[in-house]
C-alpha cells in the first residue's frame, strides 16, 4: 500500500554519481 | 506530531516503477517526510505523494550536510533473510541465511558488507540483525 515502502531494493544510485563517490 | 518536511533535489531522471511511487526529473525538488532505512523516501509534494529512491536524491543545503553514519570496519553481524543475485560489479550474490558482516549503512539502502575476503554492496531490506527474531 501506500503507507508501506516497495518490497523491492531500490535502484543504485546513477553510475554518474558512483564514479563520482569512488 | 508535525510532520517536519526535508528538501532534497533530484539529481536524475527516475520513472517509477509501481503505483505508489513517483516519476522525478532531474533538477526538481521534492519534499520528504519519511525515511525509510531500506532507501525508499516518501515524498509529499503540493499534489503528488508517493515513495522515491534515495539514491536519486541530495540535499539541498550542499553535500556537506549528511546523517550517513561513518562506516564501521570492525563489522556488525547480520544475516540475510533473502537471497540476491550481483547485477552490479560492486554487488555481492548471497544465498538467504547467510551470516555477514555491515560495513557501512548508506542511506541509499545498498550497505557495504563484507562476507569472508568479498566486500560489495547488498540490499539492506534482505538484512536483519544477526541474533534478532524475525518479526511474524
């Protein structure tokens, strides 16, 4: 429902910003 | 009590992926209300609600202002309550039931954990404290 977050992992952050971090 | 709002800009494009979350463009700011530790954030916007990845957002006073937690080397035990296949280089594949060890929670909720010689991310909605009862 709304009130609950999605059962799925939620995506990785854009490679863009990956690369970025590393 | 009130209901303090946070705002984040969105940093790219997300098309979301069910009814309950929203679709952001890259540039837009959104408010949040929630934080959940898995990396799903509820957004209340003026007329949209809905849950948004973390990973697609930063704050708006900079990149200074963090709540992340400084990673932990020493390693925390948790145990997998669900297996998940690496579709990443940085990604660990683990079977349920695993023991390992949380390196660094991320609020984007993929957590840096360490099994044996192997570090990598993993979901943290598949983790629970090790030596925890799993909820019913």
């Amino acid at each position: 429902s709304m009130k609950e977050p999605p059962s799925n992992p939620p995506p990785r952050p854009p490679a863009e910003l990956r690369r970025k971090r590393q | 009590g009130p209901i303090i709002l946070q705002t984040y800009r969105v940093i790219a494009d997300y098309n979301k992926g069910s009814k309950y979350q929203l679709n952001l463009k890259e540039g837009e700011q959104v408010d949040i209300v929630e934080k959940s530790t898995n990396g799903w954030w509820f957004c209340q916007c003026e007329s949209r609600r809905g849950w948004v990845p973390a990973s697609y957002l930063e704050p708006l006073e900079g990149p200074d202002e963090t709540e992340e937690q400084e990673p932990n080397y020493a390693g925390e035990l948790f145990v997998t309550t669900k297996a998940y296949t690496a579709e990443q280089d940085d990604e660990l594949t683990l079977q349920e039931g695993e023991t390992i060890e949380v390196i660094h929670k991320l609020l984007e909720g993929w957590w840096v954990i360490r099994k044996g010689e192997q570090t990598g991310h993993y979901p943290s909605m598949f983790l629970r404290k090790s030596g925890e009862i799993r909820a019913a």
